[in-house]
C-alpha cells in the first residue's frame, strides 16, 4: 500500500509584522552546534494563535571553525576529529547567530524574546569536564553577540516579562519545574546522566510536538521521537499525566552511517566529508528505484549486516560513540537502545568500502536509493526493539526528525516497514517527519521557561486529552 508521510514544514513570516510592540510574537533563536553543522534558526510563535513560524536559518559546516590558536586549549573534537577550544566555538556561535538575525532585519536586544542554545558534538566527548567547557563556549558565544543574560534565564515572576507577553504567561499560576511539554528528563532522583546527548533528545522531542500541529497529527504523550543528526538522539514516553515519563532513550550513530558511504566515493573529503556535500544535486527518480531495485536491495542488506541495532548491554560505557550509562538507566527503569556500526564504529570503514563500490558501478542516484533503503529499515529496527522492549502503547505516534530520517524517499520506505510492525491501523495518521526539530524544540523549551502556555492549543497532556493547567497547579500546589 502506499502512503502519503505527514511532512511538518511551517511556513514563514515575511508579511507579518515582528517588531510590532502590540503582536504578541514570541521570537526565539536557537543555536546549535552539532558534528555536522552549526545553525541558528529564529522562529516567531504568535501567542494569540499558539503557532510556531520559521523567519530565518542561517547553516555553516561545523568542520570550518577556526583553528586553535598556539595559547587555546583544546577541550574537545567533533566525530570527525576537528578540534574545539571555547575561543573559537564562542566565536562560530556569535557568527552564526549574528548573522541570523541581519537577515531577518531584527536588532538581538531589542527583538530577540529568548536564546536557546544545544550541542549533539557532546556525544563523542570522553570526559563531563568537556562537556562543561562546550557548555561555556556556547554561553559565551551569544553573550559576544549581544544576548541580554536575562534572555537566557527563566524569568523570577511576570513582571520580568515585556508586558505583550504578561497576559499569555501562566507563571502566577505554575513554575517551570524541569518538564518540557510535560515531559520529565530521565535522570530522576540521582541526577545522573544516562546518555551524553539528552538534551537534544529533550529539544526534538518537544520540536516534533510542535511541528506536529502544522499537519495535524497529534503528538503529544505518549509518543516516541527519533532525530536523525549525525549522532541518534530521541526518546520514548509514556502516557501518565500530568507529566509523562521518558521511559527509553535512544543513543548511537544516525547521519554518520551515510556519511560513511558517501566518503568510499571520493567526491567528498574522507575524513570531515557528508552526505550534505553532495546530496543537494542527487534526486532518486522512479525510473533509477525500478530499474536498479534488486541492486539498491541486496545493497542494503550488505550495509545493514554491519550496523547493530539493541537493547544497550548494561556493560558498556560507550554505544555508537555516545557515552552512556546502562546500569543508571536501568536503576530509573529507562531502556536504552543504541544503533552502532560494529563496536564503536569499528566498521565504519568497511561501509565506505561498500559505498564506493556501489558509486563505481551504478553512480550516485543509486546509492542514495541505498541509504534511503538502509535508513527507513533502521527506523524500523529501532521501533521494532522499544515494541519489542514493552515501551509501545497502542497510542503511540512516532516521530521522525533529522537530516538522515527524512531527506529523499526515507518518509515513504519508513511508513512502508513500520506498517508491517501493526501498530497502528492508518500509520500515515500516527508518524509524522518534521524538519528542524531540534530548532522548534528550542522555541517549546523557551516558551516552558517562560510557562507561555497555551490552553487552546496545549502541547503537554494525553493524546486527545484537554490541557493539563488544571492538574499541573494542584501538583504544585501539594
């Protein structure tokens, strides 16, 4: 059967007046490092409405930050190997956000509601002291470019707001307490990480919450989210109120495996080369899918035999170049399930082999057709382990965010192999693929901070339930 994925891309606001002092657009700029690239995306959510609208992104390649300079200290490298000091990525930061908002014609003091900024380079770190140092850089990157620090903060009362938002802030009736979209982190009482990459998992889950209301599925608890960056990030909820549980993680390697392909065809660099480099030209057209399908199969099946996908055994410490902690997990009752390629990308290698050679016989179109088919099928493997784990109700909606999760024809194969799992009878009505969720997630998180919530159109609670104001007060209140 075929079907039609469910594609959040929301529209901009050019016409739209976003430095009126009366129209209530909360506009927030999210900035993120990641392994691959550096963005800065600045969304506008009109409070009366409750809708989130991309103005702007501005894209730069993580491997083009500066060297170090001879009196830096390098804390860190991205999974390619480019190093880090906190002088240059605070710099990349600045950059990149400056320019972001120039092109959107705002002024970062004035116009800017809130800065939100997030790393996934974190999971191919080895000590939290780096992390803490990623942490700083980011920080000092938007104060550089001038972010008020009030702007970065959770507001004291509602006083602290500017006055268009007060009537939209539920903060005289409940505080930020941690949870995202009624969401809590999966750390519980003992405040120990799990896996190096929650936040992001925390930003996409929350973004595809919210991309989600553009094609009208609902995604709210409980749901699962997978983003598709260089690294694997995501999380899987449960359905309690008034705050659900994450209750599985995923971690491991997304994005890095096509990249790993692409590399074995030397038309991008072999160490800090992507699949972005060249993705932009190929289109996998019908003809190339019904000519070459036995070839893009059987390739697959190749690629697939090296990549791992599992429940993470509870004796490692590091899972597709993420750090974790199973037995922690465990402790808390989250499942972690992990996609690696051999042990820690041991076989990286052995799929750009396999990516060259299917470049020397048939060219580019196909092995595209090839990572679309190995992608939608590790989808399917990662939803088929959490059902297979019990973390699959029957309300479920899935949600898929990340450049590897849903370019070219990943959003169709996807559908097609979660459909032969029987989660859901009208599968195209329960998954939806979001671009930027890492972005709108960060515009959620600062309207959590802010608590400018909206009952109309709430984006915590139950599927198909009401908004949770009500039980979220006398919680608080206990």
């Amino acid at each position: 059967m075929s079907h039609k994925p469910r594609f959040a891309a929301n529209p901009g606001v050019r016409l739209l007046d976003l430095k009126s002092s009366s129209k209530p657009f909360f506009i927030v700029a999210s900035v993120e490092v990641g392994n691959t690239t550096t963005k800065c995306i600045l969304t506008a959510t009109n409070m009366d409405e409750g809708k989130t609208y991309h103005v702007t992104k501005t894209v730069k390649m993580t491997r083009d930050v500066r060297p170090p300079k001879a009196n830096e200290t390098v804390f860190g490298k991205t999974l390619n190997g480019v190093e880090l000091t906190r002088e240059s990525v605070s710099e990349l930061v600045s950059e990149t956000l400056l320019e972001a908002v120039k092109s959107a014609h705002l002024d970062i003091e004035t116009d800017i509601s809130f800065v939100v900024r997030s790393t996934g380079v974190v999971a191919g770190f080895d000590a939290p002291e780096e992390v803490g140092e990623f942490i700083k850089a980011l920080a000092d990157g938007c104060l550089i470019a001038g972010v008020p620090p009030k702007h970065m903060t959770p507001p004291m009362s509602v006083d602290n707001l500017p006055e268009k938002f007060q009537k939209h802030s539920k903060l005289d009736k409940v505080f930020f307490d941690g949870a995202v979209a009624s969401v809590l982190p999966p750390t519980g009482a003992t405040g120990v990480e799990i896996v190096a990459n929650e936040m992001e998992g925390e930003l996409a889950t929350a973004g595809i919450k919210e991309g989600a209301k553009w094609v009208d599925v609902d995604f709210r608890n409980p749901c699962m989210s997978m983003d598709f960056g260089t690294t694997l990030d995501g999380r899987i909820i449960s359905p309690d109120e008034p705050y659900a549980k994450t209750i599985g993680n995923f971690c491991g390697y997304a994005g890095a495996i096509p990249d790993a392909l692409i590399k074995g065809t030397e038309t991008v660099d072999s160490r800090v080369g992507t699949a972005l480099d060249v993705f932009t030209d190929i289109h996998t057209d019908k003809l190339t899918m019904l000519l070459k399908g036995k070839n893009i199969k059987e390739y697959a099946k190749k690629v697939l035999d090296h990549i791992i996908i599992e429940k993470v055994p509870e004796s490692r410490n590091r899972y597709g170049s993420v750090p974790v902690n199973p037995k922690a997990a465990k402790d808390i009752g989250v499942v972690l399930i992990g996609c690696d390629v051999g042990d820690n990308g041991s076989d990286m290698d052995k799929l750009s082999m396999l990516g060259g050679e299917i470049y020397n016989k048939y060219g580019l179109k196909v092995l595209f057709a090839v990572i679309d088919e190995v992608m939608a099928q590790v989808i399917y493997r990662l939803v088929k382990v959490a059902k297979e784990e019990g973390l699959v109700y029957p309300e479920t909606s899935i949600g898929i965010t990340g450049r590897a999760g849903i370019s070219g024809e990943k959003a169709k194969l996807t559908l097609k192999y979660l459909e032969e799992l029987g989660l859901h009878d009208k599968i195209e009505e329960n998954v939806v693929f979001v671009d930027d969720g890492l972005a709108r997630g960060a515009a959620v998180m600062a309207r959590c901070m802010n608590s400018l919530g909206t009952t109309f159109n709430p984006l915590g609670g139950h599927r198909g339930g009401k908004c949770i104001l009500g039980q979220r007060m006398k919680l608080q209140n206990k």
